[in-house]
C-alpha cells in the first residue's frame, strides 16, 4: 500500500517537470494524473473477486511486479498517450493491495480489531503521500524526473519477494482457493444488494474522493494560488498526508471505542470545517480582501494536517459495508467501496480543472470555486452517514 501511494504521488511534485518535457497542458496532466486512479477504480471488483477465489499468494506479487513496470514505462514515455497508458498499467496492477488487506484484517483478526487494521492500513495512504512527495522532490534535482520513476521501480522487486514469502499460505494461497472456489457472480450480486454496502460507498466517496482529488492534486493548486513558492506548496502538500497517516489508525481506535458513525461523523465534519478555514472566505467576500490576514506557513501546514486527519476516518466506511456479509466476501466487498473512493478521486482530480480551464486562469478565486466540488463530496458523505443503521459495536458475520 505504502509503495503505491509513493509511485502514485511521486507525479505532483514532478508534474511541472513532466509537463514541460511531454509538452502537454495542465489539463492533460490531469488527465495524465487521474489515469492511475480510473482504471486503479474499475479494477477493484475484479481484483476483490480475484483475490476471494485464488488467493492473494501469487496475486499480489505478481501486481506489485507490475506496478514497477509501469513505473519503467511511465519514465520512457515521449507522448501524452505514452504516459496516460503506463499510469494505466499501474492503476490495474496496484488495484490488488487495499482488497487484500482486507482479507487478511478480516480472516487473520477478532472482527472487533477489523476497523482500527484498516485504519492502521490506511496508513499506507499518508506514509506513502509522504515519501512520494518527498523522495520526488529530493531526487528529480538530481537525477530528472524519469530517473525519479525510474528508481521508485527497483523497489518493485524486493517487495514482491517479500510478499510473496510472508503471505500465509493457510489464508491466501490453494487451500484458501479451493474453499473460496464457490464464490461466483452471485457473490457479486450479494454485496451490491446489500444497503449498507451502498451507504458505506457514498460515505467513502465522499472522503477518499477527497483524500484523492484534494490531497493529490488541488491541495498543492489551491497552496500555489495563494502565492506559496513550489516547495512552500509542497511541504503544504506533505502535512496533508502527514495527517491522514496520523488519522486512520486513531480514528480506526476511535471507532471501535465510541462507535464507528459517531467517529465517522466527527471526522468529517472536521474535515469540512478546517477546509473551508483553508480555503478562506473569498469567495464570499470578495478578491480584494486584504492578505494581510493571511496565516504563516505552520499554521496552513496544521490546518491542512487536520484535514487529512479528518478525512482519514472515511476509512471507517469499511467496517459499516462488511460487518453485515460473510468473510468470504471481504475482499470483493472491499474492492466494492474502494470503487466508489476511488471512482470519486479519480473525478475530483479532473472535473475541478474545468473551472480554472472555462474561466482561462489559475486566480485564487477560481481554484477556490474548484475546491468547492469537495464541499459538496463531503456534504454527500454527511448525509450518508446519519441513514447508517447504527450498532454498539463491530460486528462480523461468519460464513
């Protein structure tokens, strides 16, 4: 998980680079950008599928094989369509690691411990955002932006083989296949009827589609229009990821102590509230408010903290969808609501970039306009969560 956020997010700080020497617009890097996550969304349920039948023994690191291939690809990449593909391969390939996590929280663990693993999982989202932005930024100076990807591969192999060897066999490898071998279509149609799968969808669309879409792409966007220096905007770019690293794993405790909706609600509102404070009341006010109320750079990096904080208990959306279905569907339910977050971040990457293109600048008062599209993504979250059924404690249906 770690090394695919690290590969994915190794592109915003080298995105002006790779602009510049493929010759494309902002507008095709993100297309560029969201490519990772569109074809990352469209392989969950295959991957979830995949891994409930055969297991992840040999899946997963044959997957993490791949996303260093594509990683290789993307930094041989001459042209738009080049790179679009390379970003592709690795979407499909890193589709296997959150459904497989899952699995192993939810058939290795109590279910009591299953919200706080994923959270602990989740980690890998700020950990890896962390050392993608950074190890991009430290290394593109000195060895340009493809001998960056070009290196983030090499780690590829050593991973896998580990993977490959600390996989326990009595979870994930033929055993694990034959007993999961009568999982078919109909599993599929199980998980999608269920109602607390949906919710928990929307709930997670909501939050990864802002973990993803505002964290990614236009935290650093938003960080840039109000005149911050590139490594100024980056470090802006870090404290979010630092947050959402802090922020799963307590809020993944949180929930198993005082209750998953109660914690989910509290995370997203915090989460809604500290970006609103970051994207400052302009647009209400007007442009001509004067800066001289505008914050130093530590306090916007703990604002930007909190919103990844806050933004990180959507992780929570997990235990609401599988706590009503049998274990042997953990993987392919997961792959169902990573789907929707994924699906979501992949979107608010780009269908915010139509406001700066329509209105032809890049003014802080159009990138705010953008930034509102995740208002309203974790409005949608909100709501969803207040029509969860809500229970005591976690719960987890045998098969």
């Amino acid at each position: 998980m770690v090394y695919q956020l690290t590969v994915q997010t190794m592109l915003v700080p080298l995105s002006d680079f790779v602009g510049a020497d493929l010759g494309v617009s902002a507008m095709q890097m993100t297309v560029i950008s969201a490519a990772f996550l569109a074809t990352y969304a469209f392989m969950q349920i295959p991957a979830g599928v995949l891994l409930d039948r055969f297991g992840a023994t040999w899946l997963v690191p044959a997957a993490c094989v791949c996303v260093g291939a594509g990683s290789i690809y993307f930094s041989h990449s001459h042209t738009f369509m080049g790179a679009v593909g390379a970003r592709m391969l690795m979407g499909v390939a890193a589709a296997f690691a959150f459904p497989s996590i899952g699995m192993a929280a939810r058939r290795g663990l109590p279910a009591s411990m299953f919200p706080f693993m994923m959270g602990l999982a989740d980690v890998g989202f700020g950990l890896g955002g962390v050392i993608g932005n950074i190890g991009a930024s430290q290394l593109q100076p000195i060895i340009g932006w493809r001998g960056t990807m070009q290196a983030a591969a090499l780690v590829a192999l050593p991973l896998a083989a580990i993977a490959f060897v600390c996989l326990p066999r009595k979870w994930f490898g033929a055993a694990a296949a034959i007993k999961s071998a009568t999982i078919t279509h109909g599993g599929l149609r199980t998980v999608l009827k269920s109602r607390e799968v949906r919710l928990a969808a929307v709930i997670y669309g909501g939050g990864c589609g802002t973990l993803f879409g505002f964290g990614s792409m236009w935290n650093q966007q938003l960080a840039l229009a109000w005149d911050l220096l590139p490594n100024q905007a980056s470090f802006i770019s870090t404290a979010f990821f630092v947050g959402v690293g802090l922020g799963a794993p307590l809020t993944g405790w949180l929930g198993g102590k005082f209750g998953t909706e109660r914690t989910l609600k509290w995370g997203l509102w915090l989460t809604l509230i500290t970006l609103l404070v970051w994207m400052k009341p302009r647009i209400l006010l007007g442009p001509d408010l004067p800066r001289i109320f505008d914050p130093p750079l530590w306090v916007s990096a703990i604002n930007v903290g909190l919103i990844g904080l806050g933004v990180a208990s959507s992780v929570l959306a997990f235990e609401i969808g599988c706590r009503a279905l049998p274990t042997r569907l953990t993987a392919t339910t997961v792959g169902v609501i990573n789907l929707a977050g994924v699906g979501c971040g992949a979107l608010l990457q780009v269908v915010p970039g139509f406001v700066p293109e329509i209105m032809h600048s890049k003014h802080y008062t159009e990138v705010q306009y953008a930034n509102l599209f995740f208002v309203a993504a974790l409005v949608a979250a909100l709501f969803a969560c207040r029509m969860v059924k809500r229970v005591g404690s976690s719960s987890q249906s045998s098969d």
